[in-house]
C-alpha cells in the first residue's frame, strides 16, 4: 500500500498536480458548436515505481448526435461512421460524458491528483469538443480543466521533429496503421503511446544526467 501511495505522490508531483488523459473525438466536423460528437475516448496515465509512464485502460463512448447538430457528410466520410447505425450502441451525450468522465475521476483520485489535463493532438480540437459537450449538457462535474492541455503535435515536434500523428508515431520507433486511424479508441491509444514515450524519453535524458553529476562529484 506505501508503494503505490509513493507511486500516486510522484505522478501528482510530476505535473504539478494534474493526470494527463489522453482524449481523442471523432465528429460530424469541425464546429465544436454546431456539429456533432460522435465517438469519444480516453486513456488516463499511470506511473511506475521508477518514474516512467505508461497507458491505462481505455474508456470509451459511442454518441448520438444532438438535436439539430450538423453532420458534414466529408466528416462521415473520412471517419466511416454511420451515425444512425443501431449497432453502434450510442449514448446520448449526456450520458456518454458521464460514463467518460466518471473513469476519469477514479483516475484522477487513485492518482493522488487533483485535476485531469487533456492530452492530445491538436489538443484544442479535442478540448473544444468536450468543452462544448459539457455546457449542453450542464455537467457539473467536468474533471478536465477548462482551457490548458497538452499537445502532442507540439511534443512529437520538439521530440521527434514530425508534428503528423502517423509521423511521431512512426519516429518513436513504432507501427502506424492508417487502416485504423480515425477511430477514437485507435487515435487515443497510439497518441497515448506517443506521449509516454515522448515523457519517458525525457526521464531517461534525466537519469542519464543525474547520473553523469554524481559521477562527477565523486
């Protein structure tokens, strides 16, 4: 229990009291107002003994649109989603948030954070989706803060010199399949990977460091 205590004090105190969740949307366009929120899903950090990152398990919802949203039929075609698909086991926004956040929450909780941040790529598409999912819907318990996040275009950038998913995907060492991309569940997953490595590249670079100072000194 003092294990994963210590564990839950470190990823608090690694970003300053925030649980990154990485969150990707699939939608009927590009109006966070307008149109709709058709799939979501989000894959909350974790962090182990050592200090390094790693995924944990995905939640996710199918959401029907709406009243009134608009579905760009270009949208649809590039997701391959076909919003009246009874087999899609949509949720009404309302309750897909519910079921999204309330994960989050626990996440949030049993990593002794305070808050979560969103992470994802091109973060303030995905942000302003749920940011205005939320003022629909009235939900009173939104987890994310409102308006920071993190961005993993801006990081596979820094890190990896590519600001294309597929790209940093693929410069961090792993497989991209474009046969899969536009999926929530894919998207969230493989950006979530992209993020933890591109963290955990950084903890290497500081064990490397700490470890050359000590040499030093003695």
């Amino acid at each position: 229990m003092g294990l994963l205590n210590n564990m839950a004090s470190r990823m608090a105190e690694r970003f300053r009291g925030f649980l990154p969740v990485i969150v990707d949307v699939e939608t009927g366009g590009f109006d966070a107002e307008r149109d709709a929120l058709l799939e979501i899903a989000a894959v909350a950090v974790g962090m182990d003994a050592q200090g390094f990152v790693h995924p944990l398990p995905t939640v996710q919802a199918h959401v029907h649109p709406f009243p009134g949203a608009n579905l760009d039929p270009r949208a649809l075609e590039i997701t391959g989603i076909d919003p009246g698909n009874p087999l899609r086991g949509a949720l009404d926004e309302q309750l897909a948030l519910e079921h999204i956040f309330k994960a989050v929450r626990v996440a949030v909780r049993d990593n002794g954070c305070q808050r979560a941040i969103l992470v994802g790529h091109n973060a303030a598409f995905d942000l302003g989706f749920v940011n205005a999912a939320v003022r629909r819907t009235g939900n009173k318990r939104n987890p994310f803060h409102p308006f920071s996040c993190f961005d993993t275009a801006t990081l596979g950038g820094l890190a990896y010199g590519q600001t294309v998913l597929g790209k940093a995907v693929q410069a961090s060492g792993r497989n991209f399949d474009t046969r899969e991309a536009h999926s929530a569940i894919y998207d969230a997953e493989i950006t979530a990977m992209l993020f933890c490595d591109i963290v955990n590249r950084w903890r290497q670079l500081e064990t490397l460091e700490r470890n050359r100072v000590d040499l030093d000194a003695g």
